[in-house]
C-alpha cells in the first residue's frame, strides 16, 4: 500500500483517500478486537481451566507466577505491528512509529514472561525437599537482570536503528560505570555462591549475627539480600556479600545434633565449705542416687587412712582422707544428670569446679539436652537449676549472693539492738583516765 509522508498526507487530502485509510483502520481495529477477545476470554481461561484440572504440579505455578498472563497482550500488539502496513494512506512516520512502539512492548512483554518462567523454575525446585537446602534464588535472579539489561538494548537499537552488537561494542568503555553501578550486586552474586557451595547458610537455618542485630531464621537467599526473620518477628535484611567479611554463627550443626547444650554455673560461698560429718553422711546416705556412692567412697577412704597413711601421721585430721560437702554434691549432680530422662547421655556431661573468685566457687554444669526446642530447653534448664538450689542446704552449702538493701537493712538491724546476753560496760570516771 502506498505510504505518504506525514506533512505530504494533509497536502494531498483526498476523500477516496481518507475513505479507503478509514476503512483499513477500522478493519485492523475489529480483527484487533477479536484477537484481544480470543486470548483474553477464550483461550487464556480454557489454558488456566486446563492447569487446575490436572495432576500435574508445575503447570499450576506457571499460573501463578502469571507467565501466561504476562503474554496475554503478545498476540494484539504483533496484531498492530503487522496489520498496520496494511492500512492505506497512513502517513509514513505514523506507521513507522507505531510499529516501533508495538516493537518495543513485544519486547517488554517477552522479557517480563521471561522472568516470570525464571520464577517458576525457583518455585518448582524449592517446593522439592531434596532442593531446599540448596537455594538458586540467586542465580536466577542474575538470569533476569540479563533478560532485562538484553531487552533494553534491543530496544535502544530499534529506537537507533542500529544493531545491537554496536551497542554491546560500547558497553567495553562503560565497564567502569557498570562495575560502580552493579558492585554490590557482583559481590553478593560471588558470596551467593561461595554461601551455596560450601553451605554454610541454607534457609531455615538459626543464625546470629550481632552487627546487624540479627538473631532468627533464615527466609530467603536472595541475588542481594539475605531475610531473616528474628524471634520478635522482626525481619533483618542483610547483604549477601557481608556474610564474607562478617563472622556469624549458624546453629544448624545444634540443630541435627538432637541436643542443646547447657553450660551454667553455680556460685557457692566459700565460707561454707567444709568436712561433712557422720551425721551428715548418714542423712545424705538416705538420697538415693547417692547411697553407693557414698558407701564406695567410705571404703576408699577407711582403706587409706587405716593401710596407706604412717602410723605417726594418721592422728591429724589434715592428712586423713575425708568427705567434703562440695565434693559429694558435685559427685551427687553428675548421678542425678545421669539419670534424667531429658539429658542427652550420648553427649558430654561434666560437672566441674572452676577457679573461685570473688563471687565464690562456681560449681559449672556443662551437658546437654536431648531436644533443640527452645521452650523445652529453657524449661529443662529451669526445673534442674530449681532443685539443684533448693538442695544446696542439704549438703550444707550456701549460694553466693551479692547483698541486697534488704540484707544491708536487717544487718544494720541485728547491729543496732541491744543484745540482753551482754552486760554494759562499767562507767568510767573521766579523772581515771591515763594521762
């Protein structure tokens, strides 16, 4: 069909002319609409219909992830791109213009289902277990900034009219301005993949990180980013590439050990320990976790001090062998953890006294649990450190503990009340004084 110019149409009106382009118009107007009416109403429905119906899985993600809606408008813009050649009389920049712009939409629209395709394939291999713990969330991502960085330079050559490898040519003295702009992008890809293969964080994985006030699990991996959702159900978002120049700690490994573990101590105050006495080892002989114990330790010691300790010796009381309260209540905690059912006894347990200091000496509990669940651990740890202080006054021990105002106050109490058992001090006549 002969094409005028734009300024040469006006100058060279002609009703036949008008009549006949209106007429092509009108043509290329009702197939568009029949075209937009099929894949809208008839064929894009009768697809997803189709997608719910079957057993299939990944074809209900491609719906969701709206690959095939994304095409929807793919058929009406090649429809004007093609079908607007066919339109007589139209002016020559009109035709050109509008074929560049139905151009670069089908582009657009290519590049956008593109990604969306990228979407489902992450989706599809997430939703398989074997695949969870390794994320390509990541990878697609660079796939997608790809798609779109070669979409937009097809369409600045078709604006340009030039080929799109003049344009890649170029791109070599913009290397720097491509290096600034997708730096952290570049980084956190090179981390993401360091992360990946050597599967030091998957998702769903505890970790900390204090720098950024992280402290939860791990939701997603993405190109930038890393969410994690922390136990106040707050969300951090840090960058993928920190995770190289940061430390952090992952507790994953806690996690598929089956157990937590416990390392507490207890403060004593040193003033209160001390040898036991016959009586005090009959009573703690009632305990019964301790009675063989005790009984063993009984027939060591009357062994030492009756074959191994000289004759001239074994009147001192310091080189007899005896019982100690601390010693038999750190020997009575390693049995009773020996024998609770929500102690992992595969894993190291020890109780142990270390170095005291000014708050005492700490008697250190150093076990584990055998579940990783936090509110049952918290609540194991509880009930043992519960018994274990109110038992302290059985062995005769006291736990260290810094006075409070109340102890302050009942001291200066006890001081200031007169005590009936003393006697006043005899008055004394100021001339008596010694000089």
């Amino acid at each position: 069909m002969d094409a005028l110019p734009f300024a040469s149409w006006f100058d060279a009106f002609d009703p036949a002319r008008l009549y006949e382009a209106g007429t092509g118009l009108a043509a290329l107007i009702i197939a568009l609409a029949a075209i937009t009416l099929i894949t809208h109403r008839i064929a894009l429905p009768a697809l997803v219909a189709f997608a719910k119906r079957s057993s299939i899985g990944w074809d209900d993600i491609l719906v969701d992830q709206k690959v095939l809606d994304r095409l929807k408008n793919l058929p009406s813009v090649l429809a004007i791109q093609l079908g607007v050649t066919w339109v007589p009389h139209l002016p020559t920049g009109l035709t050109e213009a509008l074929r560049l712009t139905c151009l670069c939409l089908a582009v657009v629209m290519i590049a956008r289902s593109t990604s969306a395709l990228l979407s489902t394939f992450n989706e599809i291999h997430r939703r398989y277990s074997v695949n969870r713990d390794r994320p390509i969330k990541g990878y697609l991502q660079v796939i997608q900034v790809l798609v779109y960085c070669v979409a937009g330079i097809l369409i600045v050559s078709f604006i340009l009219d030039r080929s799109p490898l003049i344009l890649l040519s170029g791109l070599g003295a913009m290397t720097a301005v491509i290096m600034l702009v997708f730096r952290d992008s570049l980084l956190s890809l090179v981390a993401g993949i360091q992360l990946t293969q050597n599967d030091l964080i998957r998702v769903g994985d505890w970790i900390e990180m204090p720098q950024f006030n992280a402290d939860g699990d791990v939701t997603d991996i993405a190109l930038n980013v890393v969410t994690v959702q922390n136990w106040d159900r707050t969300i951090t978002v840090i960058p993928t590439h920190k995770f190289l120049e940061h430390s952090f700690k992952n507790w994953r490994g806690m996690q598929l050990s089956g157990g937590r573990r416990i390392m507490r101590s207890i403060h004593l105050d040193l003033s209160t320990v001390r040898y036991l006495t016959d009586d005090e080892i009959e009573d703690l002989r009632q305990i019964r976790v301790l009675r063989p114990y005790i009984d063993q330790k009984l027939h060591d010691i009357s062994q030492h001090n009756a074959h191994d300790l000289p004759e001239e010796f074994a009147a001192h009381p310091v080189n007899q062998r005896r019982l100690t309260n601390l010693g038999t209540l750190r020997a009575y905690i390693g049995l009773f953890l020996r024998q609770h059912k929500n102690i992992h006894q595969d894993m190291t347990l020890m109780v142990r006294q270390l170095e005291p200091d000014a708050h005492g000496v700490p008697l250190q509990i150093y076990t584990f649990t055998n579940t990783t669940v936090w509110a049952e651990y918290e609540a194991i740890q509880g009930d043992i450190f519960d018994h274990l202080l109110a038992t302290l006054p059985r062995f005769g021990l006291r736990a260290y503990q810094r006075p409070s105002g109340h102890d302050i106050t009942r001291g200066a109490l006890t001081l200031a009340s007169p005590d009936p058992s003393r006697k006043p001090a005899a008055s004394r006549d100021p001339a008596d004084a010694p000089l």
